[in-house]
C-alpha cells in the first residue's frame, strides 16, 4: 500500500480508524508511559506498540494499542522505533533499557 492509501487495502488512518481511536482515547485517556512515572498526563495519541508496517490485522489488534500522550509518542515511541533501544532510566536512576548494561545478570 503507498502512503497515499491508494491499492488493494482501504485507507488506514480513515473513518474507521477515527472512530475506533475516539472510543480507545475514551477508555483509556490516560499516557501509559507518564502514568508509570507516576503522571496523570492526558493521551492524545493511540499508538501500535508493535509498528504494523501495513499488517492489518496487527493495525486492529486492540492488545496492540496504548494511549500516548503527543510527547512520549514524537519522542520516546519514535526514537524507539529508530534505534531499537528504550531511552531514559527509571525514578531509582536505573536505565530502562533491558539490554543496557547495567540491566544484565553478574
């Protein structure tokens, strides 16, 4: 499928997409990635926690939605996506990166 939406798939980010992400923003209004900070941060965005690269079937998948808000997705989600790891540590400083480091067993 190209960009446009134009091929043999329906257009992705269409009505039904927006429908279905005002029902998800909703229910889960809430950025899961603040909340774990311990932030009540508003989510503007429903993101794939597993990029779908046009699987449609990964795009639906509800267990593979979450609630971001504009910032943790533009930053956080993308610089994931690009590198491969998870930037930033946690309250106790310890970096949230599982392959980092410090993360792996003595």
């Amino acid at each position: 499928m190209t960009a446009s939406g134009i091929g043999s798939q329906p257009k992705l980010y269409g009505y039904r997409w927006q429908q279905a992400r005002e029902g998800w923003l909703r229910k889960n209004p809430l950025c899961v990635r603040c909340n774990q900070s311990g932030l009540n941060k508003p989510a503007t965005v429903v993101d794939h926690i597993q990029p779908h690269r046009g699987d449609m079937t990964l795009f639906w998948d509800r267990t593979n939605w979450q609630s971001l808000c504009t910032n943790c997705h533009s930053s956080y989600k993308q610089r994931l996506e690009k590198s491969g790891r998870e930037a930033g540590c946690d309250v106790s400083g310890r970096p949230l990166d599982p392959r980092h480091h410090w993360n792996r067993p003595a």
